[in-house]
C-alpha cells in the first residue's frame, strides 16, 4: 500500500477542527455548607469518556463525502472538544451504532457502515471470514412472509464443498424451522457456527419441501479465492476466456493475472467476465482487471476521484486519478488481452468495483452487459480506526500500526468518502447500470457455471458467434429475484474500498 507524504499528516492534523486540550485542575471544591467539608463531586465528563463516538465524529467530520449536508458535522457545530455540547451530543446515543446511523450518516447513504471488531472487518476485506462455504440467494414467496433460499455457487475446499448439495438447490428452513423475513438473520447469520438446511424441490414454478437436510459447519478464518473460474471455450473459430470472479481481493491479484496468462497463451479472441456474485471489493483490484483487458499504457485514464469539498480544497488543482496499469502491486508485468470488446455477465447482486470495470471501460471498450440492472454503488471508502497519528492520513487504517490503536477501543468505520468517474466524466448510476442484453437467472435451470449450456454463458456466447449451443433455452419460467444473499452477511459486504491511498504534493 502506498503511503501518503509525512507532510500530508502535517497538513492534515494542522487542519483538524478540534484539537484536544488537557482538562482544567485548578478547580475550588464548594464547600457542604453544614459540615464545613469539601463536597465530593463527580467529575466533569469529557470526551475521553466516550472514545468510540468521539472517534466517529472526528473521523467523520473530516473524510466524510457528504459532511457538509449532514448538519452534525458541520465544523462550526461545536466550539471544540471541550464544548459541553459536544459532550451531551456524545451521549446522546448509548449504543456507538446507533450513534453513527443515527447522527452522523446522510440520509441517502446506503452503504457506509461500521465493525465492533476491526480485526474482523480487516480479514474479511482479505477475504477471511468464519464460513461453511455456501453462497445462496434469499427470495420471498408471493404474498408471504415465507422466503427460500437457493444454491448459487459452493467455494472450494469448503465444508460444503464435502457435502451432498450443489448449485441450483434450494431449501426452505433451518433446523426445522421454516424461514420467514423475520427469522433469517438469526438462523443463517447468527452466532451458530452449525446449522442444518431443509432441503426442497424446484419444479417450474413450484417449490416443494422435500424432506432431506444438509449439516453446515462455518470454519473460522476461512479464506475464498475469488477466482471460481477461469477456462478458454473454443467455440467454431472462437477461442471465449471465460472468468468468474466473485470479489475484488488484492490478495489475490497475482491470481488473476496469471488466470490472464493463461488466456493471452491460449491465444483468447473474446472474454467473458462473470461478475453477477461480485459485490465488490479493492478499486485498486478493479484497475488491475480492467488493464488486463483492455491495455497497459499508463497514460490512458481509468477513473477520476472526488472527495468531500474539505479534501478536495486541500487537494488543489491536483485532481486525483487513477490511470491503467502495467504492472501488479507486487511489480509483476500484467498480462493484457488489448480487446476492444468485453462481455459482463451482471445481476443486482454485481455491485461498487464491478461497476466500476464496466463504467472505467465504456470510454474504450465496447462493453455488452448481460443479465440485470446492477446494484448501484459508485462511490468508494477508507478504513478507519482510532489512530489519529496514521501515516496514511488521521485514523486511516495501517495494518503495520495495530499496536497504536487505542486498546480501549476497537471499533471501525467504513464511510464512502469519495466518488468515481469514468474518463467521460460519467457516474450517475445510483440506479444501477441496466444490461444491454435483459436476462434473469432461472430457478428452474440455474445450470452449471462454466458450462456453455448455462443460459446468461451462453447467451454470451451466441452474442459472441452468432450460434445458439445445443442445450441453451432463455425462456426464464421462475426468475431468481433475491432480495440478499450470503455475501452481504459479511463484514465487506457490497464495500468498495480505496487500497492506494492519496500521494500527491499537496500546495498550501
């Protein structure tokens, strides 16, 4: 990761609102007017007693994207830390959660969000997490309360992976107990490492218990590859590199540069890019991806930044970008396809740095989306701690400072702090992104992933040569609407996050 100037942190904590102040001793105890003895007198609070809400305001207030329209971070709120009013306001929330969502996070934000444990929050951004290796979606029944669930994929070398289910199955409860809206949280993402699902049968447009259960272990400190996939179909006179990939991870870039390799060596003449599970992940990941596909000069645009109106006043006349890449984070020369044209398999589920493959390419690469309107994530966020002194800017998380972190508290923020735009200056697609191609995943033939037969692959592929596989139908009898899914029940959920921080020459 790279670091920010050492003057940067100079800079900025020169600029920080509030600056802390050491409390008043020379305080004159009243006197008990009857006993003539000093009277005890609980001490005055003070910021200090409230470390993870004063934390939030602090880190807020400065990196926040739409602090100024949030009225509680104004800088003028308060008359510093000390402000008896800033206290009250600290305490105005018991729960440090209900304080963020409450208080400080705008009304339209959908996505900044909050950890207890950073620890948790960090490995999870490595795609660490305590798991059985399921990936489904949740869809509620017509007119019910009830909802099922339905396979989309199993990780590898999971506990599922050992067990007798598969992509397409479906289930309706857990440990007996038949899933509703208001039981599903507790039941699938509770604190119960094991839990055993009640299978069903999915036929047309029916889905009928059908007795068999399945016990799922979750295995602490799993770690998932994001790269479920990658092989090169030859089809007629075409050689189709084909790639799932399920979550941006820059752990794993040297993967997928090799998974690259392995088509630029097969001689790949068309690429489909299966993001319809990606929530998303690293921007800097996103960059790598799409240079891959589309070039390596450094001198062509990928995306610009836009942060808050304080860090962009900071900033100057120096607009942040991020240009395509050459090579990995590690130095290693990237393997680039140099297409001119990419097919992007999308469901509501691909979100934040699947988007932005798809917005960072459309000013060079014809990009022919295939499946449904996209989530509708465009802006990005910081991981932040209690380490005010972080080299890569206050409170910005540095895995190599965990021993500064205050002991006493170890909650993390994950506030958007910045928008992208592609070289066309485009980004308004809170709406999502729709498809050129509308097709929606079949519960009634979910098919096999990577199989030329499975309908959103395969319509890919027919875009691609013109010719229909033997076995592919589009004729979708029970569309897959989900509502969730298991990803957005981790701690990265649907997060873009900025993994190359700010290093620029700030004029001031």
């Amino acid at each position: 990761m790279k670091k920010y100037p050492k003057y940067f942190l100079l800079f900025l904590a020169l600029a920080l609102f509030l600056t802390r102040c050491s409390n008043d001793d020379n305080i004159v105890p009243e006197v008990a007017p009857e006993t003539g003895d000093p009277e005890t007198e609980e001490p005055a609070e003070t910021a200090a007693d409230y470390p993870v809400k004063d934390f939030m305001w602090q880190a807020m207030n400065f990196w926040y994207f739409w602090q100024q329209d949030v009225p509680n971070l104004a800088d003028d709120k308060f008359d510093g830390i000390q402000d008896p009013d800033y206290i009250a306001f600290l305490a105005s929330e018991d729960n440090p959660a209900d304080f963020f969502d409450n208080q400080l996070r705008y009304v339209g934000d959908r996505f900044s969000f909050y950890s207890e444990d950073y620890v948790e929050l960090t490995q999870s951004l490595a795609g660490i997490s305590r798991s059985n290796g399921l990936e489904f979606g949740l869809v509620q029944f017509s007119n019910s309360e009830q909802i099922f669930g339905y396979v989309r994929y199993i990780v590898p070398n999971s506990d599922a992976s050992t067990k007798d289910i598969a992509r397409g199955d479906a289930f309706t409860g857990v440990d007996g107990q038949t899933l509703t809206v208001n039981n599903y949280i507790d039941l699938l993402f509770g604190e119960n490492a094991t839990y055993t699902l009640n299978m069903a049968d999915v036929t047309e447009t029916t889905i009928t218990d059908n007795g068999k259960e399945v016990a799922l272990t979750k295995i602490p400190n799993f770690a998932e590859n994001p790269i479920l996939l990658d092989t090169i179909l030859e089809v007629g006179s075409s050689k189709i590199g084909y790639l799932m990939y399920n979550a941006f991870l820059n752990e794993y870039d040297e993967d997928l540069n090799a998974a690259f390799g392995r088509f630029k060596d097969g001689g790949v003449t068309d690429l489909v890019l299966d993001l319809r599970y990606n929530p998303g992940g690293s921007v800097n990941s996103a960059r790598l991806l799409s240079s891959m596909v589309y070039t390596t000069d450094t001198t062509e645009l990928f995306i610009k930044q836009r942060w808050n109106s304080k860090i962009q006043s900071l900033l100057g006349e120096n607009q942040l970008v991020d240009n395509f890449a050459n090579t990995t984070q590690a130095g290693t020369p990237i393997n680039t396809l140099n297409l001119s044209q990419v097919y992007i398999l999308t469901t509501n589920s691909s979100a934040s740095a699947s988007e932005l493959v798809i917005n960072g390419l459309a000013p060079y690469v014809d990009v022919v989306q295939i499946g449904e309107t996209t989530t509708g994530k465009n802006e990005f966020s910081l991981t932040f701690v209690d380490d005010p002194e972080s080299p890569n800017g206050p409170w910005v998380y540095d895995p190599a400072r965990e021993d500064e972190i205050n002991p006493n508290n170890l909650w993390a923020i994950q506030p958007l702090v910045g928008r992208n735009e592609n070289a066309d200056g485009f980004f308004d697609y809170t709406e999502g992104l729709a498809p050129d191609i509308v097709l929606e995943e079949d519960m009634d033939n979910l098919g096999v992933l990577g199989d030329p037969n499975e309908p959103l692959l395969a319509r890919a592929i027919q875009e691609i040569t013109g010719m229909m596989t033997a076995k592919a139908y589009f004729a979708v009898q029970m569309p897959a609407n989900a509502f969730t899914g298991s990803q957005m029940f981790t701690p990265i959920k649907d997060n873009m996050y900025l993994d190359k921080p700010l290093d620029i020459k700030l004029s001031y």
